[in-house]
C-alpha cells in the first residue's frame, strides 16, 4: 500500500470515484473554492468604480452575497435531482439538449482561468513579505513561480483524494485565521479612534461622492466583487463523490456562503479602519499593506496566511477542473482517454494533466484584471443558463425528484442578473478579451459539428489512447450512465 495514495481495488470492486466528501469536507471544498485571491484584489476594484465611497462598496459586498445566494438555491435544486458530476453538463444536456451540454463542458474544460489569478496573486504576496509592495516584481519570475506551484498541487491531486480533502480542511482554518486578524485588528484599530477609520466612515455615505456614481459604476463594482464569491457551485462538480448528497449538499452550501459572506464584510470593515481609500485602491497587495501599516514586526503572518488561502483556493481548483473533461469523456465528448482513472489512486490522471496544460496557458498569457473579466463573463453565462434550466425542467421533467426545491423567485432573479452581468460589460467598457472568446466558441461549434453530428475518428487517436493508457496506469470507470 502507497503512505500517499489509495490502495488497489479489491477483486470485483467497482472502479469508480469513490464518495469521500462528507459535510465538513463539503464546507472545506465551497470556502476554499471561493474564498482564495478575490478577498484580497477585489476591495481596491469594487471601491475604486464606486468613486471611493466606503458606505456604497459596502453595500455592493452585502448584495454581491446575496446574488451568490439566489444562484445556490438553484444549484441546489440540480445538484440533489440530477446527482451527476460535471456542474451543468447534465441539466444541460436534459434542458437544452447535446449541442448546449456540449459547449459548456469543453468551454468549462478549457477555459478555467482561475489558476492564471490566484497562483499570480499567490507569488506577488509570498514575495511582498520578504522584498514589500513597493519592489515591482518581474512578471517573469511571477509566471514560473506559479507554474511551479501549480504542478506540486496538481501532483498531490493526482495522488489521493482523501490528501486532497484533508488538506482542504487545514487550509480552510487558514485562511479564516487571516481574515479574521484583518477583521479583529482593523475594528480594535477604529474603535481606539484611528484617525483614518474614523474619517471613512463617518463619511461613508459622502453626497460629494455619491453624486459621482451612476448605475454603470454600480454594475462594475459588483463585477469585480463577485469575483471573490466565486465558487459556490462547485460541489456540483464533484456530486458522485459527496456523502449523503441530498443533505449534505443544501446545508453546506447555506452555511458557507452565510459564513463568506459575513466574514468579507468584517474583512472589509477591517481594511477601511486602516486604510485610506487611495491606498486600497492602489495597492497590488492589499492585506500586506493592512499589515505592514498596523502589525508591525509581525507583519509576515497576512501574507503568510493569504498565501495559504489562495493555495487551498487552487488545492480545491485543480480537483475541480479535472472533473470537468472527465465527465465530458465520459458522455463521448472528449477523446475517450480523459474518462479513465488511476487503478491505484481512483483519481482522473490524464483529465488532471489536459487542465495543466490549459492552467499554464493562462498563467502565461494573461494578467490578472483582465483574467478577472474573462472568468466572470464565461461564468456568468453558464450561472444564467443554469438558473434557467431549473424552470425548463420543471416543466420539461416534473417526474425527476426534487429533495429539495428552490423558491420561484430564485432562478428567476439569477436569470435577470445574469443578463445584466453579461451586457452592462458591452455596453460601458467593451473588453477586447470578447473576440477571442467568440471565436473560441465558434470552434467548438466546429468540432461539435465534426465529431458529435458527423463522427469523424481519427485511428492515431485510438492509438494514443492505448498507449497512454499502459502508460499512465489508467482505466475506464465502471458507470451505468445518469438514469433519467
């Protein structure tokens, strides 16, 4: 038996993803998902396009949770119907049908940025702490150290499951260790009289300011800041592998994103006891220079603890992404390799390497505004679909069990903010990253074309497959299909 893995199936087991994740598990999974660089970049975007009102960015945080909120209702309802892994893929392919379920599963296997984000803002904080925020980093030296980081968590994934949940758990604990000194020590700050806390919010609701932001800004603002809530639908990637899903799923998702939510508004509260608005705003780390203004000597421990929050943020990741091209694979989408897993380590080795690859990719060719856009405007389309797919259901599939059923006003409020997350981006700030995604979509369209409707099979294909098969120790799991 391996001291860092699972051990081999016994005989007449079934090879298939094991159920592993229980509800603490869950939580870890959720918090580490969506908790990770957002919390510590995004305060500077959502205050900035707010014109500096501390009263309005507030609330733009509130409100950011509460649409979190909305859209978890609605993948609570699919996840404990449908239990199939792969997030939408499966309410897709029953709502909308293979060409839709198709788009989405390639576009999510390939097109998952967020190792570009947060391992980049993972090396900018762990080398502030030794060199400051004022030492500008080479962005190659950023790019090859969080490539570097990436490979050694993408190998403890390929590795074992139960690491990986573990792990997920210690890195939970701390990243709310960091966000709760942010919060403790900002609040004590303002309560003895900080002289920049008080003025911010004694002026947080400033008529000079206000009278500055139009409806546009507000739509900005909330972009940038439901960045950071990004992640709460992840356990619908991983439904196979959750325990007990019908009660463990609702539960924790309610919790967590109670708990999120609650602790970014202290986290908030915390920067402006501290900060002036012009140095949130500014700052490439922001929680460094929280720190290095009020911890003095002991400074090093936020950007310690951040950069276990954004390691436990792409720790969770990188076991999500992987999920992604295996369940595609698995419903003949993808080249039939990408449906197997390790005999040994019941995890899907060569889904896990193609998302490498893509990871790298966007580490190398984006920074991380831009990739913050991107992320937001690719989600935002499967969120709105998917709430979508909740109502098509109901009427479509009235005979699939419903353990739990959203209200009416969930998925059709999720609907209308997805449309105006997805426009008001055209309309006030066009961004060039926009044509590259239109022509990415239309090459799926391509394949789908070639591959699905006229079933072209390349033999090297098959051939490879074989190869890396022996090569890689995998197989093909044992799955008797979703059981509509």
């Amino acid at each position: 038996m391996s001291t860092f893995g699972e051990s081999e199936n016994t005989p007449g087991e079934r090879l298939e993803l094991k159920k592993k994740i229980g509800f603490w598990g869950a939580v870890a999974f959720i918090t580490s998902a969506t908790v990770g660089s957002g919390i510590f970049v995004s305060p500077g975007g959502v205050v900035s396009a707010v014109h500096g009102s501390v009263g309005l960015s507030m609330v733009v945080w509130v409100a950011c949770g509460l649409v979190a909120l909305l859209s978890a209702l609605c993948y609570c309802e699919l996840g404990v119907s449908i239990k199939a892994s792969g997030g939408d893929y499966a309410n897709f392919q029953l709502a909308y049908g293979r060409p839709v379920a198709y788009m989405y599963i390639v576009s999510m296997s390939l097109l998952e940025v967020s190792a570009g984000i947060t391992l980049q803002v993972f090396v900018q904080y762990l080398l502030s702490g030794f060199f400051g925020t004022n030492c500008a980093l080479s962005e190659s030296l950023t790019k090859t150290a969080a490539i570097c980081v990436l490979l050694v968590i993408v190998f403890m994934n390929y590795r074992s499951v139960r690491s990986v949940v573990n792990f997920e758990i210690v890195f939970t604990v701390g990243k709310f260790l960091c966000m709760s000194i942010i919060s403790i020590v900002g609040i004590v700050q303002l309560i003895k009289g900080d002289e920049v806390g008080t003025r911010n919010f004694k002026e947080a609701f400033s008529s000079d300011t206000l009278q500055e932001v139009a409806a546009g800004d507000i739509a900005l603002a909330i972009y940038q800041g439901i960045f950071s809530y990004n992640g709460w639908m992840v356990l619908n990637y991983v439904m196979e592998e959750i325990i007990d899903v019908e009660k463990n799923l609702p539960k924790a998702v309610m919790f967590s994103l109670s708990l999120i939510t609650l602790t970014y508004i202290c986290v908030n509260v915390g920067y402006f006891s501290v900060l002036t608005v012009q140095e949130l705003a500014t700052s490439p780390a922001v929680a460094v220079t929280f720190a290095n203004k009020v911890l003095g000597p002991m400074a090093w421990i936020i950007p310690v603890t951040v950069c276990v929050s954004t390691l436990g943020n792409q720790n969770a990741a990188a076991f999500l992404r992987s999920r992604f091209p295996f369940v595609a694979a698995r419903g003949g989408m993808l080249p039939r390799i990408f449906t197997m897993i390790h005999v040994k380590f019941h995890t899907p080795g060569p889904a896990l390497i193609l998302t490498t690859i893509t990871s790298v990719g966007f580490i190398l060719i984006g920074d991380v505004y831009t990739l913050i856009y991107a992320q937001g405007f690719v989600n935002w389309m499967s969120i709105g679909c998917s709430a979508a797919s909740v109502l098509v259901l109901r009427y479509k599939r009235p005979d699939i069990p419903r353990p739990y059923k959203a209200p009416i006003f969930a998925p059709i409020l999720t609907c209308l903010l997805a449309i105006f997350f997805l426009v008001a981006p055209l309309i006030l700030n066009p961004p060039a990253f926009i044509l590259y995604l239109l022509g990415f979509y239309l090459l799926i369209a391509l394949a789908y074309y070639v591959f699905i409707v006229k079933k072209l099979r390349l033999k090297a294909i098959e051939t490879a497959t074989i190869f890396l098969q022996k090569l890689m120790l995998v197989a093909e799991t044992d799955w008797d299909g979703f059981g509509w």
